[in-house]
C-alpha cells in the first residue's frame, strides 16, 4: 500500500480546499481537488503495482514546476515553498520506480 502516496494526495487536496477557505480562490480549490484526487487514483495505481508510476512522477512533477515557479515569483514559504519541498521528493520517488 502506498502510504505516503496517499498522504501526498490527501494533503494536496485538503490545501486547495484551505486556500478557497483563507482566500477564495476558486483556482486553488480546483486545482487542488483535481491534483489530490489524481494524485490518489495514482497512489492506488501503485498500490497494485509498484513499477506503475508513471501517473503518480507525471502529477508530482507537474505540481513540483508550478508551486515551484510560484515560490520563486513569490517567495513566500506557505504553501507553494512546502509544496515544491513535497513535490521533489514525491518526483524523486516515483521517478527512480519509473526508471
């Protein structure tokens, strides 16, 4: 069972929730519902399969590029500084599987 995968997942999703709650964004609230619930279908995908992570380095990568260009526009830590934190180590991970 891939833990972790759907920890990633749940915290992902649960972050663009908050940030529609704190903020309004309707953005955030839809990325982070479509990013989370992929990232779940992709931490299930390597539940049954650990070699089948394709999907999982795909979402991972995508959010580590977008918070992470949003981190160096910003500079602010909270969120997209933790989320690209999770996000290189969530790519690392799968991609060393997908490789």
């Amino acid at each position: 069972m891939d833990y972790v995968g759907f920890a990633y997942a749940a915290l992902v999703f649960v972050g663009g929730v908050v940030g529609y709650a704190k903020a309004g964004s309707v953005v955030s609230l839809a990325s982070g519902v479509i990013m989370g619930s992929l990232m779940a279908m992709a931490a299930k995908l390597t539940s049954n399969d650990s070699d089948d992570a394709v999907l999982a380095f795909g979402v991972s990568l995508t959010l580590l590029l977008v918070m992470g260009y949003r981190f160096y526009a910003t500079g602010k830590f909270m969120p997209a500084g933790l989320v690209s934190l999770l996000s290189l180590a969530m790519a690392i991970r799968y991609g060393a599987r997908v490789l």
